[in-house]
C-alpha cells in the first residue's frame, strides 16, 4: 500500500470505527434496559406471591427487599444494570391490597438513584435524566406498575397517596335515645 492509499484509507477506519462503537454502546444500553424490565418483572411477581401469604398486605417500606428475597431466586435481581437500584413505592407501605385502587398507574417499584439499602420513596429518587438510554427515544426510567406491568418512561408517573377507608356508615335508628346537650342559660337582657 503506499501513501496515499494509506492516507485514504485510515480515516475511513476510524470513522467505521466510531459508528461501529455508537452502535455498539446503543446495544447494550438496551441490553441492560430489558435486564431491567425483567428485573422489576421477577420483583412484581415476588411481590404478588408474598401479597397472598401475608393476609392481602404490602410489605413494610424499610424491610421491603428482606422480605421479597425469598420470593425471587437471587439478590442479583435486586441490583438495575444502569441505575443505582430500585425502590418502592412508599405510599403502599403496609397498604391492604384491596385499597389500591388504580392499580395501572400506580407504581410499585423504578429504576432510583437512591443508594440505601431498602430503598423506598414518593418518587423523590427518580432518577433526574432517567435511568436508560433507547435508540430514537431518548433517556428514560422503567417502572413497574401494580397491577405488574413495565413500563420505560420518560416522564414521571403520579404518585398518589392510597385513599384511606370512608368511616363507617350509621343508620338512623328511632329507638336509639341520645341525650342532647342542654344549651347554656342565656343572659339577662342589659339596659
């Protein structure tokens, strides 16, 4: 090869090579983006078998993974390939499983920023420019819903308070004798 070919030749393989490299990291950044959705997956279901051994409730938000580890096969799912882990939602801390009533979009567990242990939270450690990178997409965060799905989203979903039980419902009944406070004697008209 002489020269020139060589001058020719050698920028045409480094640009080869940077869009090899693109495509590349844009591969496994996906790769790492679906790891995670099986993850959370693995997470929901653990979560729902534990829901129907412990009496139609959630789990405690400061033992949350303690408690599902049992459930999954391994500590390995607990740990998001891109972000730091994943946390609960705080809201369904304790929360019978009757009471949460949107269940499609209201989250369970997501992709957090957050480095405790047993992360749990209302959102606050979302991560700010999300979690995973998809081709054409932009950067965004996966979370798992309640009623089990995942979801890659870019903007944050609501998270709600759990509405608390209505209180009970009285009826009227005319036997029931309730003694009515007697009103306070009333002044002697001044002049």
């Amino acid at each position: 090869m002489n020269q020139r070919q060589l001058l020719i030749f050698l920028p045409i393989l480094g640009v080869l090579t940077f869009v090899l490299y693109g495509v590349g990291a844009v591969a496994r950044e996906n790769s790492r983006s679906y790891s995670c959705q099986s993850n959370l997956k693995k997470i929901s279901q653990g979560l729902s078998q534990y829901v129907r051994d412990y009496d139609e409730k959630n789990p405690l938000a400061n033992n949350w993974k303690t408690v599902l580890q049992p459930y999954v096969k391994t500590n390995e799912i607990f740990d998001c390939p891109s972000a730091t882990s994943y946390a609960f939602n705080r809201y369904l801390s304790g929360v019978a499983d009757a009471r949460v009533l949107n269940r499609a979009e209201t989250p369970a567990f997501f992709d957090s920023s957050s480095t405790l242990p047993n992360a749990s939270d209302f959102g606050t450690s979302w991560p700010k420019d999300g979690a995973h990178s998809i081709w054409n997409r932009g950067r965004g965060t996966n979370v798992v819903f309640y009623d089990f799905h995942v979801e890659w989203r870019q903007q944050k979903p609501a998270f709600l308070p759990i509405p608390k039980p209505l209180p009970p419902i009285y009826r009227f009944d005319p036997n029931l004798k309730i003694p009515m406070p007697t009103p306070p004697p009333r002044a002697a008209p001044t002049r």
